[in-house]
C-alpha cells in the first residue's frame, strides 16, 4: 500500500439494479419524442434547477414540486439522469425507436414516461447521432406498476483511470413512507473518488449511515424530514473529508434520489433528483479553518488511538470537554490548540464522564510546538494502557527526505530491530514495547522489516511508498490487532491514517 492518501476529487453513492435484468428486443412502446427544453417536470436544458431561484418567491431548499402524472394501471414508469463526467449532451432511444428524449445535458434529468412493462433497449447517443451510434446500450427489465430511474455515470475520457461510462438504475418506491421522514436512494456516482463512508453528523453524536460504498453502488435509508448535515469520508478514518448541507424538511412523506457526483475538474457536489425531477445541486461546505499555529502561549496537540482491545474513547483536557468524542481503534484527531506547560488528558470510554476516565496521563507541552499523544498497550493483554508522545518537527526536512517517527506500539510483539531492506541498512535496534525514535529516510519506495528475535533477519515485512510525502513528517506505528496480526499504521500531516498490511 502506498504511503498516499488518494486525492479526493468527487464523490457518489452507489445504485440499485433494477431487478430482473434485461433482455434486448421487443415492440414496446413509448411516448412520441420528448423534448428535454420543453419538459414539464424534468430539467434537461443547459442549466439544473435551483432551489434558489430569484424568480420563483415560493422556492425553497428541496421543494418537492407536482408529483408525475398517474400512469395506466400496470404500466411502468422511466426517467433518465445524466451524471456522465465528460460526456455531451445526449439523446435517448429505446429499442431503437426515437429518440424518445432530446438533448439531455450533464446534471440534468428527463421527466417520467409511462410505457408498457417489459424488456427495454436504451440507446445513449450523443445528441444529434442516430441510435447505431449509441455510446452506451443498457438493457432494463421494467416490471409492471413500478417506478425506475436510469442514471448514466462514469467519465467518459477514463481520466486518472477513472471508471467508464455505465448506467444504473434506481427503483423510485415512494409507498408507505412517515410523513416525518424522506426516504432517499443514495448512489455513488462520482468516478474520481473511491470507496466512501457516508455519515449524518447534525447531532451530537455523528451517525455512520452507509459504510464502504464502492462507486456505482446504491442502497435506501429513511432519514428525519429535517435539516441534515451529511459528511463523506473516503479515508476510512471516521473523519468525513466533504459535508453537505441538506433541508429536507419540504420533503416529508416523499422519496428522492440522492447522488455524489464530480465534475470534470474533480469537484465534488451532492446531486438531488426530486419526485418531479428537477435537480437541485447540494456544494460542498467550506472546510473548517485550520487550528492557529503555536504561539508563545501555546501548543498543538492530536490523539492516536492504538489500545488494543479498547473501545471508542472520548478524550478531556484537564476536566473539560470532551475535546475528542468517539475515537475509533487506529485512527486519529485532527490538532487541537492547548494551553503550553502541564495539560492532563482524560481518556474515558465514548459516553462516559469525565470521572471515570480509564487512563490520565499528564503531558509537559512546550510552547510552538506540535504533539502527537498515543494510546497503546491491550486492555486484557500483558502490556497495560498507557499513553506515549510524539512530537511533530516538520523543520529542517530535506526536500527528498521524509521524517518518520517510528513507535513500537504492538503489546504482542517483543524487543524488534527494524531494517531497510532495499538497502540492508539498521534503522532501529533493540526497539521496546512503548519507545520511539526519529529517523529521515528517503522520499522513495521502501521495503522495511521487522525482526523480532534478534536473528538480523526481519520475520515481517512491509511495502511503503514514501514517494508522495517528500519533505513532510509522518508517525509510522508497529501496532497489533485484536487477534496478534501485525500491521504498519501511518498518520499523515493531515492526520489520515493509513493502515499497511504485511507482504
């Protein structure tokens, strides 16, 4: 694994594949052409719809809007969403015959058509080509009396390796659903980002909803038709990297479509498709400011949590707080700013009190200066919980050089040299349970190895790329789980982290 956290350039969340799929043929049919510019309920012109619309006095943040006309008895129903990154405006046949949609541009959506149940060719072709142009030819099976939407995602240029134009389908199940709450088909639809946590952090305690969404993945939740702060997090480390303000609070007792979605250059929007399918863009909020730097008066401080066996945590300073709420096994705080000179940190188990904290180290904090505390050892294990800390000195870093602190912070594992193997060179010798030492390395491809039983022969060994860290100082831990398995953890400036399994 490589020492680099992947750059966060958009983001999505997955789709639901309509079920039954799909068999080609068949003489169904459809409404005549349906003009993308004139459509009554869809947005499919240059623009998405706002909710905020200077012109509209009644608009508000989600506005449901007039719900699509009632079909036949029996029939099925079926709109189009264009969220392909790089891909032109397009046109829509269905088994060929049309294009029964015109002109649909990127963010924007069809209205719904109501057709005959059954099995359905959809030929995408970019706008003004004929259907044996098509670019993409999905195949959907519509089952009778049931709502779909086709989305369209993917990067059609495959930029950085990004996943190719595709389509899923979303099932729009609006039925029996509180009128207190909105039910939401969330879909990850924005190619340049990888596997994302999906979090509700309005609260007190942050809610993780969905949990590794792979790209073009989908699932339903029903969530409070309230005012919803919405955070993704593509590290894993339970801290979300982008959030989102949404009000769903005019959507009570409806269902919409959720999507994560990048633009071309990578930036990342949430995209809701309302039940009268006009589509309202959710921005990013502006990242949090980053803490001040040490003063004369002050220092900065973040935690690591490496106890085996212990669960979330909630950190105190000196009797206030929680400073630190919920704090996961192998991952990290961002900085905090403290008062320089004696700080005692109480770490308690998550919804605890202060009172009853189970380890309070005091910490000797210069002023100027950044620190790392960590917490090691095994709760039911030989090696007691205890804390250790690290300071953070990114000066004087040579440009092709990384800094590493490196701590043994494994209970299970004994004394242990640590070696380069690239080059055959000692690091670390003689290194015990709870000590560290600092080492420049170069900002390259490394092969370390840990030798437990003083043989000069390393019995595990780890893959690191330091290449993209160049200059920068990083925490490189020697850390067991639950179960003995040994794993290199790496807490970055940001304060990622990055867990590197053994070879």
């Amino acid at each position: 694994m490589n020492l680099h956290r992947a750059h966060l350039l958009t983001i999505v969340v997955p789709t639901m594949l309509a079920s039954g799929c799909i068999l080609i043929g068949g003489d169904n049919d459809l409404p005549e052409e349906s003009d993308g510019d004139s459509a009554p309920g869809g947005s499919t012109g240059d623009e998405p719809d706002t909710a905020d619309d200077p012109d509209d006095p009644g608009a508000t943040s989600m506005d449901p809007g007039d719900p699509p006309a009632e079909p036949p008895d029996t029939a099925s129903q079926v709109r189009v969403l264009h969220l392909g990154v790089q891909v032109p405006a397009v046109d829509i046949f269905a088994n060929g015959e049309g294009p029964v949609f015109s002109g649909l541009e990127f963010r924007n959506s069809t209205e719904f058509a109501s057709v005959p149940p059954g099995d359905y060719t959809f030929e995408v072709s970019l706008a003004g080509t004929p259907a044996e142009d098509a670019v993409l030819a999905p195949m959907l099976t519509l089952e009778p009396d049931t709502a779909y939407t086709a989305v369209a995602i993917g990067d059609l240029l495959e930029t950085n390796g990004a996943p190719p134009v595709q389509t899923i389908a979303l099932v729009d199940d609006a039925d029996g659903i509180d009128p207190g709450e909105v039910r939401v088909n969330v879909a990850h639809a924005a190619p340049a980002v990888g596997q994302v946590d999906i979090w509700e952090i309005s609260g007190d305690e942050p809610v993780l909803l969905l949990e590794n969404v792979d790209f073009a993945a989908s699932a339903t939740l029903e969530v409070p038709a309230t005012a919803l702060t919405l955070g993704l997090d593509v590290d894993d480390d339970a801290v979300p990297d982008l959030t989102f303000d949404a009000d769903t609070s005019p959507l009570g007792g409806n269902q919409i479509n959720l999507l994560a979605n990048n633009d071309a250059a990578g930036n990342v929007v949430l995209v809701a498709q309302l039940p009268d399918s006009s589509v309202l863009i959710i921005e990013p909020n502006d990242p949090p400011p980053p803490p001040p730097p040490p003063t004369a008066d002050n220092a900065h401080i973040r935690v690591m949590h490496l106890g085996v066996q212990v669960p979330a945590v909630d950190i105190f300073a000196n009797g206030i707080g929680p400073v630190f709420s919920h704090l996961q096994f192998r991952h990290s705080t961002p900085y905090a700013t403290v008062p320089a000179g004696d700080n005692t940190f109480e770490v308690s188990l998550a919804g605890a009190p202060v009172e009853d904290a189970v380890l309070a180290p005091i910490l000797t904090l210069d002023a100027g200066f950044d620190y790392t505390a960590v917490a090691i050892g095994d709760l039911f294990g030989a090696q007691p919980v205890q804390a250790i800390v690290l300071v953070d000195d990114a000066t004087n870093i040579a440009a092709d050089s990384v800094r590493v602190n490196v701590a043994h912070a494994a209970p299970a594992v004994g004394q242990v040299d640590i070696w380069e193997l690239s080059t055959g060179a000692l690091l670390l010798e003689n290194v015990d349970f709870g000590t560290s030492g600092t080492l420049d390395v170069p900002a390259a491809p490394l092969t370390l190895g840990l030798d437990a039983n003083d043989d000069a022969i390393p019995d595990i060994i780890f893959h690191v790329d330091a290449s993209p860290l160049a200059g920068a100082p990083i925490n490189l831990y020697a850390n067991n789980d639950a179960g003995g398995s040994v794993a290199l953890v790496a807490q970055l400036p940001d304060s990622s982290v990055l867990v590197i399994d053994p070879i």
